[in-house]
C-alpha cells in the first residue's frame, strides 16, 4: 500500500501554441466534469498608474458582448449547456474559467474563446458597466473591512503599484474610451500573455479544440498603453520614512465612519511568492491564527471572548507582499484586543516554539495542501497558477518536503523579522462622528422600533 500517493503526482503536459500562449492539459479519466481556464499573466500591479482598474474592467467587459453576440447570447448561451462560468481579477492576473460536462465542452470551450478574443466594446454598454463598476466600489468603501484593508495595502506598500486598489477609482473606470480598451485588451490578451488550462475527464479531441481556438490570440498593438511598473517596493520593513511628513504616528492608521463595530488590521510587510522564508512565513500565519488552536484565535476569541472574527493572512506578489492579522470587534473591546495580540506575537519572540506545536502545525499545512490536489477545478487553478508564479509546476510532495525542512531557528528568525509586536502597523476603521445610535440613545428618531436585522454570518478566514 502507498501511504504517499500525493509522491506519484503526474504533472500536466506543457507545451507551446503556435501564438505563444502556453496550454497546461492536466487528464484525470474518473472526473465526471471538464474544467477549461484562460489566465492573463498580469493583474492590477502592472497597470499604468492612470489606468487603475484597467483589467478588472476588462474582465467585465469581455461578458457584454461579441462581434457576433450580444451579453444575453453569451448568458444564454452558457446557461443553456449547464456551464459553471467564473472571472476574478487579482494583482497578479485574471482568470476565466469554465467547469462543463463532457458533453457539452466544445460549445463552452467556443463560447469562451469568442467572448475573451473578440469582445465588440459597444460604446453604450461601455457606457453601462462603467456605472456597474463605479457602483462596484462604492460598495466596497460602504464595506468596512474592505474600505480598511486598501488604506492598510497603502499604507504598506506605498509607493508600489500593489499598493492601488484592484478595482481602481471613479475617475480611472470614467476615463477608459474605445481607445484604451481595445489597447489594452491587445496587451492583455496577447498570445504570450495567455496560460490556457484544461483539466478533468478529456481525450485528445478537446485538447486539440483548444489549440485551435487559442493558437492566434490577439495581435499586440503596435504602441502598448502601458508603462511599466516604475517603483519597487523596499525589501526592508515598514518605514515610516517613507510616508506622507504630517503622519502623527506612521505606525497607526485610524478611519472613521458611521458603523457599530471597529475594524483592524495589523501587519507589515511581508515577503514574495519566492522568497526563500515562505514557507516559514505560511507556518508562522497559521501557528499565530490559522486555525482554531492557533494562538492569536484562542487568546483573542476563546480565553477572552474579544472577537467573533480574528485571523492572520498573507499577501505574497512577485516582488513584494504583507503579513496581517485582521478581524472586528466591538469599540470597547479594541485596547484589550491590541494587548493581547501584541502580547502573543512578544511570547512567540521571547519563548520559542516548542516541537510538539511545530509538528501539528506542519501536519495542518501539509494537510491543506494535500487535500487541496482533490477536485477538477483545484487542478485545473494550480496547474495554471504554478506556471504563472514560478514558470514550472511545483510537485506537491516538494512543498511537503519543504514544510518538513523548516525548523525552529528559521521560524523564530522569521517571526523576529515579520511578527515583531513593536513594528506594526495597527490600523483600525471604526465608528466616528455621525456612527450609528446605541439603542438607548434619546435622540434615536424610532425610540419603539426594537427590531434588529439578522446578519448572515461571514466565517471566511476563520480557518
């Protein structure tokens, strides 16, 4: 009996299009489902800085229509042979992805490169998603933890294109004419630009579909729109040196608005996707508040019942990236909640990690990257991922012998360097001027109106 079977990993076949565009095939003959994805290289960090938003735009605008159909056609069109479409913008990239039955793959996998390689830009529809998209972020400054974690990425960053909101401004989204859509769109979509990934329950008739559809691409324009990235992120820690002279306190970071609960992030900069430490550092966020007998999450949530939600993440990027740990809490309870964080982050530094606790916490990482090879989709994104990151497809049982190598001196000069409790950066969003009455306030205007809305609850990086 193998007891590793994750060591026999076949990885996908690579090869080369014609137009330059790279094709992952990934087979997997018991999977009922076929997961195609088409990933852009870039994401929002290598737009020009007077096109903020430029991609995320883009992956809206590639769904309103075609040279030969309209937005409902291709709805329509995806709708009518059960197709699972999805995009999502990241800083890194963006990606389209569609998960279909076997049966009806060629007519997704058609729908799909029509939509992303010959996009019609219709003036009024341009017109219509540039409110769909300024709508978008106003949403996102009405969010709380939102509205904070760009301020905090700002912060952090700086003077990085990482830095800029995914989404970008009004101001950018109103700016983007026929002009710089089909540039950049010819930048973006470029043949060298594309990994194009399949995965799941296909013969060599989908595979050579594909090529078909993807070997041109888009011809790249004659004078590309877009300049490169200009600045580069420090590769020391937070420096306040390096932010605006009127700052009272570089390292605080305080917003204010009419909501119930207080907000924080506290972190500093973090490391790349590359970096030699960053497997340390995935330990290290998930040891402090990772899962639920991390140390961040049981001091703040269990033992002093601070917080509903309080977790640790990372932002790793190609060159740069943060460490965080993030959550809400109610006003009053905001002083003790920094002690206490600043004080597991100071009893890490000062006492060490004890052996048995290293152990546990590789088993939860090895456990999650394992359990992560499951599923037509999760092949079909870490095929496409790795390309993009690394340029190679990184074998799970390498990341699993890495994990297994990191040691206790390597953790603690990690978290002395990452998780130092006296250079990061709290920021916190929390109720202000104009804030919402208590509900024994004279002054609220409905003083019997004792009804409350329930708010579905949002678990996400709890775990």
């Amino acid at each position: 009996m193998n007891l590793d079977p994750y060591r026999n990993e076949t990885p996908p076949r690579r090869e080369t299009l014609p137009g330059g565009a790279v094709l992952l095939t990934a087979p997997l003959p018991s999977s009922t489902a076929v997961t195609l994805g088409v990933w852009l290289r870039n994401g929002s960090q290598e737009e020009p800085s007077h096109l903020g938003g430029i991609s995320h735009f883009l992956e809206h605008m590639v769904f309103k229509g075609t040279r030969r159909r309209g937005a409902f056609e291709l709805a329509s069109g995806f709708d009518a042979i059960g197709a699972s479409v999805d995009a999502f913008t990241t800083k890194d990239l963006v990606a389209f992805t569609v998960k279909v039955l076997p049966e009806y793959f060629t007519t997704a996998a058609d729908l799909l490169a029509e939509m992303l390689l010959e996009p019609a830009f219709a003036p009024e529809l341009t017109v219509l998603e540039q409110d769909v998209v300024v709508e978008e972020i106003q949403e996102a400054l009405d969010t709380p933890e939102d509205r904070l974690h760009d301020a905090f990425a700002a912060r952090i960053y700086g003077v990085h294109p990482r830095g800029r909101p995914i989404l970008g401004t009004p101001e950018s989204v109103r700016s983007f004419g026929s002009d710089v859509l089909h540039a950049e769109h010819a930048r973006l979509f470029a043949p060298h630009n594309l990994v194009v990934s399949l995965a799941g329950n296909f013969g060599d008739a989908f595979r050579d579909r594909v090529v078909s559809l993807f070997s041109g691409g888009v011809a790249a324009p004659v004078a590309p729109v877009a300049e490169a990235p200009s600045a580069s992120a420090s590769a020391s820690l937070l420096d306040p040196g390096q932010y605006v002279d009127s700052l009272t306190d570089p390292f605080r970071l305080d917003l204010r608005s009419p909501i119930l609960q207080t907000y924080f992030e506290a972190g500093n900069l973090g490391v790349s996707f590359a970096h030699a430490d960053r497997l340390a550092i995935y330990l290290l966020i998930n040891l402090l508040g990772g899962g639920m007998s991390s140390r961040v999450f049981q001091a703040i949530r269990e033992r002093e019942g601070l917080a509903y939600t309080v977790y640790n993440y990372h932002d790793m990027g190609r060159d740069t990236g943060l460490v965080s740990c993030s959550g809400s809490c109610s006003p009053d309870k905001l002083g003790r909640l920094e002690e206490v964080l600043r004080h597991e982050y100071r009893n890490l530094l000062q006492n060490g990690i004890k052996a048995d606790e290293l152990d546990s916490n590789k088993a939860q990482l090895k456990s999650q990257l394992i359990f992560s090879l499951d599923g037509v989709s999760n092949q079909m994104y870490r095929a496409a991922r790795n390309e993009i990151y690394y340029g190679r497809f990184v074998p799970v049982a390498e990341l699993v012998d890495g994990i297994d190598k990191v040691d206790c001196d390597q953790l603690m000069r990690c978290a002395s360097t990452w998780f130092d409790p006296d250079s990061l950066l709290f920021a916190v969003h929390g109720p202000g001027e104009g804030a919402l009455p208590d509900d024994d306030d004279p002054d609220d205007d409905d003083p019997d109106d004792d009804s409350t809305e329930d708010e579905s609850d949002d678990d996400e990086g709890q775990a």
